[in-house]
C-alpha cells in the first residue's frame, strides 16, 4: 500500500496553508514541515516568523529547503516523520525557476513526478501546498506566463498522483478528488 498524498490548491491568503497544517496532525507520527520559502526580505520573515509561532506548540520538525524537494522528503522518512507537509510547491517552482530561467514543462514534469515518486516512499501522509494561479489574466510577459505554466503542469501531475486533493477559498477548503 502506497503512501496517502494530499494537494491542497487556492488563491493566496485563502487558507490553505492552515487547512493543510491541521491535516497534519490529524495524522500520526512526528509532523514535519518543510519550508520553500527563501527570506529575502522583513515582510517575508515576518510571515515565517508567524508560521513558525503557530507550529511551535505542536512540536513540528522543520526542514527548510527551497530546491531539493526530494532531498527533503527523504530526510523526513529518515527521522521518522509521521506526516510531512510541504508548503509551497509555488515557491519551490519560483526558486527552479529563478534559478534556471529557461526551465522548460518537461523539465517541470520530470522534477514533479520525481517528487511523487519520493513522496510515495516517503512518511506516511505527504500534505502539499499549492496556489492556483491560473484562474486570472493571462500575464503580461513571457517569464510570467512560464511560470504559470510551470505551476499548473506541476499542479497537474501531484493532483494526478495524490489520493485527496482539496481547493480553498476565504477559509473554506472542499474536497474535489
């Protein structure tokens, strides 16, 4: 029996990242977290300063890492995560990105199912977090419109692969696989 995936989907400050913690410790086991976020300025340490303040009395293990997704996930299994939650695949496409702007959809595929393929090794229950945003504007210019390309195949191939997937909007998550 294969490991439970979860994807959790929605606009930004709808919820999801709190809606994806708490399916965390429902599960059993150490809950981990690993973090994609780079802190490049203070409003972004501010909000992981807050994430951290709301995980703090749950005793999770923190794993920060902005590329090595698979890397993470191994790591986690390794220290005997019960549940780990990745949050956000969104930073984790932009730091790839940023990284080598010419990233190519299949290379985004590749990257997405090795992921899956780690997460099916990995803990127990593997929570993802990842913001939906291809419901506005087609974006202006070509790195925009790469990057919400490179989001949606992403999306499109852990959504595949997971057993749940959830959309949230203003606080409100729905099951929709």
């Amino acid at each position: 029996m294969s490991n439970r995936i979860v994807l959790v989907t929605g606009g930004a400050r709808s919820g999801k990242s709190r809606f994806s913690e708490g399916l965390v410790l429902q599960s059993e086991g150490n809950p981990f977290y690993i973090a994609t976020c780079p802190v490049l300025d203070d409003e972004t340490a501010d909000r992981v300063r807050r994430h951290r303040l709301r995980r703090e009395a749950a005793n999770w293990t923190t794993i920060e890492e902005e590329r090595n997704l698979v890397g993470a996930v191994r790591l986690a299994a390794a220290e005997d995560a019960g549940a780990v939650l990745i949050d956000c695949l969104t930073l984790w496409i932009n730091n790839l990105l940023f990284e080598d702007p010419g990233l190519s959809e299949d290379d985004m595929a590749r990257k997405a199912e090795e992921l899956v393929a780690a997460l099916r090794e990995g803990p127990p229950v593997c929570v993802l977090v990842i913001n939906e945003v291809g419901l506005g504007i087609v974006p202006e210019s070509p790195l925009s419109r790469r990057f919400r390309d490179l989001s949606g195949r992403c999306a499109q191939i852990v959504a595949a692969a997971a057993d749940e997937v959830y959309f949230t909007v203003a606080g409100i998550a729905k099951r929709i696989k």
